[in-house]
C-alpha cells in the first residue's frame, strides 16, 4: 500500500519495507520517527533546492543514520556515525546494491554531522544532512510550507523532542567521549555529562612528540 505524506512517496520495495522493520525493532520511537522525518524533510528541501536523489538510497542513508546511536553499539568506540553507515553497508550489501550507490550512502551517514561538506556531494548524501538539519537544527524550517511540515509532525510526531533528542545523543556516546573529538557531538556532552571537557585541538599540536 503506497503511503504519500506532504506529497513524498514513501518507497514501498522489499528492500524499504525491510529497512523500516529493522529499523523499527532496533531503535526507539523517538529516533524512528525522528529517521522518517528526516527522509521526508530531505525530500521536500531537495524539491526545494532541485537536488534528485534515488528515493530508496536516500531512504536507506536516513532510516538507518543514527543506529549507532542504539543499544546495540554501546560497547563500539567508534563515532556513532560509522557504526550507522558501517550497518547500513551491511544491510544493502544483502540486497544486491552496486557498490557505488553503497558508498553513496555510507558517505551520507558518515557525513550527516559535518557542517557543510555534503551539501557539495551527491544529492543522496546532501539531502541526509538537509533532513537532520531541518528537523533537529531548524536550518530551512522556514523556506518549507508549513502545511507540509504539520502533515509530516502528523505522520511522525515530536513530543518534547529537543529534550529527548539530545538525551538520546547523550546515551548514544557518553560511553565513547574521545569519538567526539572534533565534532559537534563534543558539544552534547560538555552540557549534560559532568566533568566532561572536550578533547582540545591546540593542546593537543603542543603536546605532540614534536620538539618544536
């Protein structure tokens, strides 16, 4: 049965309906809701912006973009963006996807939390970014219809959710606080754990091996 919400079509291939079900039983409410979003969100600024991406691709890249988040990886010292695209190679792997559009996604995942950089990258990786930055940063919010946004929070709705997406990045790596080096995601962690101090880029020139 074919779901259309603010005019995107939700793709409806073995290979989708497959990726919403492990989705679906391997995060929470919050970030399933939250990934669905973001593929609604990257569609309609990619309509915006004229970018095209495959639709099943770029599915794929924003369902599965936070499963390093999960329980599943709290023993992973890796950035949780890698441990998200490292599952999302597996699982297209299965299904016969040439290996180029497997990078392309990769790279969408692994990308999704540096400003920037994917927006000059293909549209599958670009439009991730485009998606988690409207709906967790409110960057484009403005430039969408507001009846497209209220029909997609209808679909997937937000309670309370800028308080429990950042509870939820706290529990995805507070475990791993040196994979945050470098990132936005060190930002989380000097607010809600105690004592934390992100790892410093210049103290750590000067205290290299380097005499001079």
């Amino acid at each position: 049965m074919t779901t259309i919400i603010a005019g995107v079509k939700i793709p409806d291939s073995k290979m989708a309906a497959d990726a919403t079900e492990l989705v679906r039983d391997t995060a929470s409410e919050l970030l399933f809701h939250h990934s669905r979003r973001v593929f609604l969100f990257g569609s309609l600024q990619g309509a915006r912006l004229g970018l095209q991406a495959d639709p099943e691709l770029l599915y794929v890249g924003a369902m599965f973009h936070d499963l390093g988040l999960t329980a599943k990886f709290r023993d992973s010292t890796s950035r949780f963006e890698l441990d998200s695209a490292d599952e999302a190679r597996r699982f297209l792997t299965g299904y016969g996807i040439d290996e180029t559009d497997i990078r392309t996604v990769w790279e969408g995942i692994a990308l999704h939390t540096t400003p920037e950089i994917p927006s000059r990258l293909e549209p599958e990786i670009a439009l991730v970014t485009a998606g988690v930055e409207t709906d967790v940063l409110g960057i484009g919010y403005s430039e969408l219809d507001q009846a497209d946004i209220d029909a997609v929070t209808a679909a997937h709705p937000r309670p309370d959710f800028k308080n429990q997406i950042l509870k939820a990045f706290t529990e995805g790596f507070k475990h791993r606080p040196e994979s945050t080096f470098g990132t936005v995601n060190a930002d989380v962690l000097e607010h809600f754990v105690p004592g934390f101090r992100h790892i410093d880029f210049v103290e750590v020139i000067q205290n290299s091996a380097w005499p001079q």
